[in-house]
C-alpha cells in the first residue's frame, strides 16, 4: 500500500485530518529521510509520532516502535494514557514503571510506542537492553 492510502485510512480510522506540516513530516519519515521537526505549542507535534508504528507497517509490512526519550515523566505518562486510550500499545519505561513484565514485552516488539527518560535508555540496565533488542524503526523521530 502507498503513503497517500495508508495516510487516508490513518485520518479516517481516528476521525482527524493531518495540518500541512505534519503531512510534509510524515511521509518525509517514511520516504526514509532525515527529519527535524520544530512546530509550535499546540500545533500537534505528537499526532507525527503517534502513527508512525502503524504506517510503516502498512507501507512496509513491518511491524515497529517507536522510541520517544523525554525528561518529562508526566508527560510520558499522559502521552500513554492517551495513546492507550486511542486503542495504540504504548507504554514507559524508567522509574515509574513497576510492571517488570514490559521489559520482555518492549523486547518482543508488542509496543508501538515507548516513552523512556534519558536515563532509562542510556544506563547499563534492564530497560537499556529491552530499548536495544532491535525492535525500534530507526527512521523515526
């Protein structure tokens, strides 16, 4: 399936339609090209990030995550709970998470999306190796 489909089922499946810039960012991404994104508060940054995992594998037939490392926890844990609640697999992984199960579960690929602090993903430790174990598209943001 091309791009402009996968796009279309994307804004139809979750009743929203991409702004102009993040169009242009998305299918950057998937035409494997380096990206950097800096738009304004509110404009929808996350909505880039959010379908990524989706669209590779429509586009791609490959199943991915995506890796998103911020220093902010709460809106690691909001980003989730929001993405959970549009039927997308997400999780956190650092500090926060007490669920030792997600770490088998990171490595075997059943997340979409995984939000990590720097430290989580950078320290020697259990949540390095599950950030490490291959599943993450490295053409993502």
């Amino acid at each position: 399936m091309d791009a402009d489909q996968s796009l279309q089922i994307i804004q139809d499946r979750y009743a929203f339609i991409f702004k102009e810039k993040q169009l242009d960012s998305v299918k950057s991404i998937l035409e494997n090209k380096d990206c950097f994104i800096v738009l304004p508060t509110g404009y929808g940054k996350s909505r880039i990030y959010f379908h990524l995992p989706e669209l590779f594998e429509m586009t791609t037939t490959k199943k991915s995550s995506i890796l998103v490392i911020s220093p902010l926890q709460a809106l690691m844990l909001d980003q989730t709970k929001k993405l959970q609640d549009m039927g997308i697999t997400a999780t956190v992984v650092g500090e926060c998470q007490k669920d030792k199960g997600v770490a088998d579960r990171i490595s075997a690929g059943d997340y979409s999306i995984v939000f990590s602090s720097p430290e989580a993903a950078l320290l020697p430790g259990l949540w390095r190796k599950s950030l490490t174990s291959g599943n993450f598209n490295t053409a993502g943001c």
